[in-house]
C-alpha cells in the first residue's frame, strides 16, 4: 500500500542528499510532488528519478533565502495540483567560521536560508492546510541545534530555531489537524558535509555510538512516517533524531 498516495507534497532542497533521498522515498509512496532547489541541474536529476518511480512532479528553480522564493514552491504546489498537503522545509546550507570570525553577512545568509524560509513557506502553505483541516509540515533541523557545534554558532542558532517554531506551531494548529514537527539528523554523508575532511569524519565516526554517519536514504523514512496515516498521527512538534546516537534527548 503506498501511505502517501495522491498527498500533495512540496520539498525544498530536492536536488541533493537528504532532500533528494526524501523526494524518491515519496515518490515511491504515490505523492504528488513540487520539488523546489536553486540549483535547476541538480533538481532535474530528482525529478527523473521520481518520475521513473511513478510520481507526477513539477519542478520549482527559487532560492528559499528570499521570501518570494520560499513562497514560491507553495504557491507552484497550490497552481498545479489546486492545494498542498505536506510541506518539507529540507533546503539549508552549512558554512563554518569561528563566532569571532563570522561576518554579519555570514550571519544573515545562514538565517535566511536554514531559519526564515521555514516561517515564510509554513505561512504560506497554512491557510490552506487549515481550511482543508489537514497538512503535515516537517522541517529538518539538525542535531547540532540542540547540542552545539565549535564554529558553528550561525548554524546552531538557526537550526535550534527551527526547532522552538516547530514545537511553537505546532501548538497552535494541531486542533486543526495540522501537525507539524522536526527532524534532527546526525552527521549524514551528502554532498553538504563533502568539504570536512577525512581525519574529523573519521574522529567523528569514532565517537558515535553507532560507529558511522548515516546515509540519506536512512533518513527519508523518518518524514514518510511523519507525513503518513496513521504512523504520524501522533507526532506534533516533536525533534525525530536518526543520529547515529550522537544526541539522546
Ligand atoms: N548532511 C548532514 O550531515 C546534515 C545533518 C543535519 C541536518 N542536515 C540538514 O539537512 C538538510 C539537507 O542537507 P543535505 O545534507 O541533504 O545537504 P545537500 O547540500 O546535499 O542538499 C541541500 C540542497 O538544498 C539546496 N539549497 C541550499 N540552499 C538553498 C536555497 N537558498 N534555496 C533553494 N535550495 C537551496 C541545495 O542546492 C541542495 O540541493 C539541510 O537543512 C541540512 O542543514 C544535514
């Protein structure tokens, strides 16, 4: 049985890693999709993928830091398919700097893209989730959002962020049946922590209990289940950790 069928759903940061991994696992469960990615190549690389499983998908090129673009995936969801059901806040950046080093425009660029664009295409897609009395809104934090991270401030601040909205609305609509809730993922093999070098993943494996960083395709049957009936009926604004064990709240 496929537990999303006819779902519509929008994803940010489709075009690569854990957002990819999410789209195909989706696609796989009969959603209909609105991938969304600045980067227009790799986005169309999704999209195939999830077309050749079977899925309807449109294709959205924004750049979610700018509040038109984190608009307009929603709104390119509600034009093609007359409404949205599940709303995937994925797309985020790492970059890395000592707090004493960071620039302010460092800090604004990591607040946009990992923090605002989670309010502004939740705001969005709300009205009509809550007319329709029914949507899912899964915002992938991190768990470096609740433990910390040296050099990370920026990062940090933004995905903890992302975690007190979470829980914050989703107290305000779950009545609704709007259920809203985040995923804090470990340390995942994509292409955003492609730049760290061996010696720290190895000395980072090393220390999680699992031994290993995770895979993308480890973490998209965390947001299928938070999207899915009745395996996510009873999640509102809880922080999911497929983590390696890093973090046990
Ligand atoms: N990889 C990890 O270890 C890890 C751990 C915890 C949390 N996360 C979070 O998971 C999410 C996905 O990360 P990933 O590891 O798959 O990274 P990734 O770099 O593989 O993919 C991120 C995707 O988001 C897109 N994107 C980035 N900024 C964008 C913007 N402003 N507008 C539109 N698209 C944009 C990129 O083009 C890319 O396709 C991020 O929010 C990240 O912070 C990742």
């Amino acid at each position: 049985m496929n537990v999303l069928s006819n779902r519509r759903a929008v994803i940010t940061g489709a075009g690569s890693g854990i957002g990819a991994a999410i789209a195909r696992a989706y696609a796989a469960e009969g959603a209909r999709l609105l991938l969304a990615d600045r980067d227009a190549t790799r986005l169309a690389e999704t999209a195939i993928a999830c077309r050749n499983l079977g899925a309807e998908v449109f294709e959205c090129i924004a750049d979610v830091g700018t509040v038109e673009g984190a608009q307009a995936s929603v709104d390119a969801c509600v034009a093609h398919y007359g409404g949205i059901d599940i709303l995937v806040n994925n797309a985020g950046m790492l970059t890395q700097a000592r707090c004493v080093d960071l620039s302010i425009e460092m800090w604004n660029d990591m607040l946009r893209v990992d923090l605002t664009s989670v309010f502004v295409a939740s705001q969005r897609a709300l009205p009509h989730m809550l007319a329709q009395r029914w949507g899912r809104i899964i915002n992938v934090a991190s768990q470096l959002g609740i433990k910390g991270g040296a050099e990370l401030t920026h990062y940090a601040a933004a995905k903890a962020g992302v975690i007190g909205f979470t829980k914050s609305l989703a107290l305000e609509v779950a009545k609704d049946n709007v259920l809203v809730n985040a995923i804090a993922p470990g340390p995942i093999e994509t292409p955003l922590v492609g730049g760290i070098s061996e010696t720290w993943k190895r000395a980072k494996s090393a220390e999680l209990p699992l031994g290993r960083f995770g895979v993308a395709d480890e973490v998209a049957p965390t947001a299928v289940l938070l999207a899915s009936e009745p395996g996510g009926n009873l999640f509102v604004g809880q922080t999911l950790g497929p983590n390696s064990g890093d973090v046990m709240p």
